[in-house]
C-alpha cells in the first residue's frame, strides 16, 4: 500500500528535506528539496490546467502570451483549449525531461509584484502529459520555485 504525506510549508526560500515517500523497508524513501511552498507574502491563486501529449517538445518551462503561440505548439491534428489571452496568457510546463525524471505544476501564489508557480521535479514510472497552465496578466513577472525529489535511501531499488 503506498502512503503519500503531502506538506504544506509556510515559509520562503530553501526548505530541509522532507520526506514524500516511504512504502516499506526495501523501497527507495524519497525527500523534497528547494522551494517546495509558495513565500509567506504571496495568496493562492485558482488557476486552470490543460493537459496534452499532443505538442510539439519543449525544454524548459516556456511562458505565452498570444494564441499564435499556442497554435504554433500544438500538431495540426491535436485540439487547442481556448484561452482568452486579452486576460490571461499561458505557461507550459513540458513533463519530458530526463529519462525517468519529470515536471509537475505545484502551486501558484500572488505577490504585489510577481506571480510564483512552484514546479516539482519528480520520478514517474509512465510518461505523463505536458501542462498548459492558464495564468492571469497581472502582475506581470512570473518567477518559478522550484523543488526536486531526491532519493536518500535504498536509491537502488525500482521505483513502485
């Protein structure tokens, strides 16, 4: 039986490792690392998530701010969720990354001066979909916290 413990931090900045999973005895105990909370200034933000397997590969965490964007990412036979961008504008979070290492959207918090998306890179046994998170215009800056999942103990056993 997995069991999953899913933190909630309140402060800002770098965080000691906290564990996320531990399944038994003989099964990798994973940590996050890094900016795994939004800071203790910013608000939740609601935003809307679209999921495709169906655009073009990105690098890195890419922000859009027309339609023609968007379209240009997308294969000419996938459908394109709608989006307003008179309000909003769109940060993809390409899940591809390393072999067994993927990218996931974790919260987004407002600031006066920024939005903060938190992104978590972690370990993932089937090769899930990219992220089109739909984000408001203002404030303008967007700023990416990002936290890691790392291995700490029985590293040499396959993920469940």
């Amino acid at each position: 039986m997995k069991k999953w413990l899913f933190l909630v931090l309140a402060a800002c900045g770098p965080r000691s490792a906290e564990v996320v999973q531990q399944d038994g005895p003989r099964t990798p105990r994973l940590v996050l690392e890094g900016q795994c909370a939004p800071s203790t200034v910013s608000t939740p933000v609601t935003v809307t998530t679209h999921t495709s397997s169906c655009i073009r590969s990105l690098n890195e965490p890419t922000l859009l701010d027309t339609a023609f964007d968007l379209d240009g990412l997308f294969h000419a036979t996938c459908d394109k969720p709608a989006i307003d961008f008179r309000v909003n504008r769109v940060l993809v979070v390409p899940a591809r990354g390393a072999s067994q290492w993927f990218v996931f959207q974790g919260f987004v918090g407002e600031r006066s001066d920024a939005l903060e998306v938190g992104l978590v890179i972690r370990p993932q046994g089937s090769l899930p979909p990219d992220s089109l998170v739909v984000l408001p215009r203002t404030p303008g800056a967007v700023e990416l916290r990002w936290c890691r999942t790392v291995c700490v103990e029985n590293c040499d056993v396959a993920l469940p």
